[in-house]
C-alpha cells in the first residue's frame, strides 16, 4: 500500500448467539481489504460497536479516516473522552463510563497516531452497505 490515506467503514449486527463487525478499507483507487469479524457470546450493541471502533482503530494508520453509523462512538471519540479522563472516567451526571475499559483502550489508540472519526453520512452509501454485509457474514459464522 501506498502512503495515502484509506478510509475504513465499519457496521455491527447483533444476534442472541453474539455480534458480527464487518470492515471494509477504501483507497483512493478502491476497495483494498475487507474483513468479518464473529464475536461469540452476550453482547450487547454498544459494547459491539465499540469493540468495531477498536478493530478498525488497530487497523487504521495515521491519517486515515475511520465512518460509522454509531452516533454514540463518533461522539465519544470526538467529543467525550478527554471530559471522561478529566473526571476520572465518569460522566457529567457522576456515574461511571459504562465500557470504560473499552473506551481506555481507544484513548490509548488515539495517542498512538492521527485518525479521524466521522459518522457516516447515508447507512445507503454503497461502503456502509458492504460493511453491514459483511457484519451479517461473520454473524452467520457464530
């Protein structure tokens, strides 16, 4: 791969059998990788989309642009995270940032390198829709 940046798309599924994270990596020639990833067992949507954050977060490198539906991950990244570690991880209300072990594991990442997190503007755009096919694909692994 060139030094250009890519920009990942990521889209979760949950079932009562576990989760299913799809990942799809976007030069500016093209499609360049795609990946499903199964996750057994309970878990819940938000821990899910959290762990997909993660993944594409390894992934990524410096300067890449990272797309999401999870409104809640775009703004935890953007805009919650420095005021949870100000507070000692809790929120405005005083209770404890629900996954912070999740969310310590992002802050980590993000000293590491340079990405950028956005919502994805249409869950129509034909990246999102391959990233969402390939969550149900690893779901139909479980």
């Amino acid at each position: 791969m060139k030094n250009e940046s890519c920009a990942l798309y990521i889209a979760v599924t949950v079932s009562t059998e576990g989760g299913g994270i799809g990942l799809v990596v976007y030069d500016e020639a093209g499609k360049i990788d795609q990946q499903c990833l199964p996750m057994q067992g309970y878990i819940n949507n938000a821990e899910l989309e959290l762990i997909a954050l993660l993944e594409s977060m390894q992934y990524a490198r410096d300067g890449d642009a990272i797309y999401t539906s999870s409104d809640f991950c775009v703004r935890g990244f953007n805009e919650w995270i420095d005021n949870w570690k100000q507070k000692g991880w809790r929120k405005s209300d005083k209770k404890p940032v629900a996954n912070r072990h999740l969310w310590q594991q992002v802050d980590a990442l993000r000293a590491e390198k340079y990405i950028e997190v956005f919502r994805a503007t249409s869950c129509g755009h034909p990246a999102m829709i391959e990233a969402y096919e390939m969550a149900k694909q690893a779901l139909s692994k479980l």
